[in-house]
C-alpha cells in the first residue's frame, strides 16, 4: 500500500478544525457535572477518529 503525502482532502480537515471548535468551545461551558468534559472529549475524539480514518479506506478501496 502507497500513501499519498496529502491523506486528508481539505473537506476532511475543514471537519477536524470544526471538531476541534466545537471541544474548545464546549469546555468554555459552565461544568454541570465533573465528567461531562472528559464525555464530550472523548466523543470529539471518536468523530475525529472516523475522520481520519478515511484515507485508510480509500487506499485499500474500500470506498464506493
């Protein structure tokens, strides 16, 4: 499997940055609970997962 050096396309990215402004945002919040952060972080980090995971996909072909 080659890799290309650009592996996001810039849509890709545009939603990472809107993940990572949705976090910081988010933690700018009141705290109504201690672990409500660390949720919200940890769901951040899950999306940006699924994210980056698409140019795994597309160089294995597993995109339609």
């Amino acid at each position: 499997m080659t890799l290309q050096p650009e592996l996001l396309t810039l849509a890709e990215k545009a939603v990472l940055d809107l993940l990572v402004e949705a976090v910081n945002s988010y933690n700018k919040l009141p705290i109504q609970h201690p672990m409500h952060q660390a949720e919200f972080t940890h769901a951040i980090h899950e999306a940006q997962r699924l994210v980056m995971s698409r140019p795994v996909a597309r160089a294995y072909g597993w995109t339609k």
